[in-house]
C-alpha cells in the first residue's frame, strides 16, 4: 500500500498512519480499503502537509521573545489564547 504495488495508489507511511487511526474510529465494522478510499487518504494528507507547510511559513520573521503581549497584534493575542486554552485543557 506504501508503494502502490498493491494496485492501489501509493499513499506512503504518513496516509497508512491516517487510514489506521480513521479506521480504528469506527469499530462497528472491520477496516477496509479501496481505491477510492486510498486516494481519499492521500488527498488528506496532501491537505494535511499544505496546512504546515502554510503555519510553518507563517512564522517567518517570528522571535519568540515576545514578553510583552500588548506588542502582538489583537487576532495574535486571540490565536495565542486559544492555543493556550486548547494545551492547558484536561479530558
């Protein structure tokens, strides 16, 4: 499935990783794959790497020694509080 020698279009180790953990969401029912399935995977993780690749390149310019918040844009300060709410949050 890795490799597309399955006769299945190649999806890699990170759209295997994906198809397991969205398989194992849905225990009601054994865990398929198909071709259509496998390149819904790979459209998904191709979603996935561009979403990254977009926050990644969005730190450009970024110092990391912002103490004081007043400094940061208002959209900033609400991203740096959800982003605090969401890592401090317990199940």
């Amino acid at each position: 499935m890795t490799d597309g020698s399955a006769g299945l279009p190649a999806i890699g180790a990170d759209g295997l990783r994906l198809w397991v953990a969205l398989s194992a969401a849905d225990t009601t029912a054994e865990a398929r794959i198909s071709k259509e399935i496998a390149e819904e995977i790979g459209r998904k993780v191709a979603e996935i790497r561009r979403l990254f690749r977009f926050i990644l390149g969005s730190l450009d310019g970024y110092r990391g020694d912002c103490d004081n918040r007043r400094e940061l844009r208002i959209l900033d300060r609400v991203k740096t509080y959800r982003l605090l709410v969401y890592l401090t949050w317990e199940c």
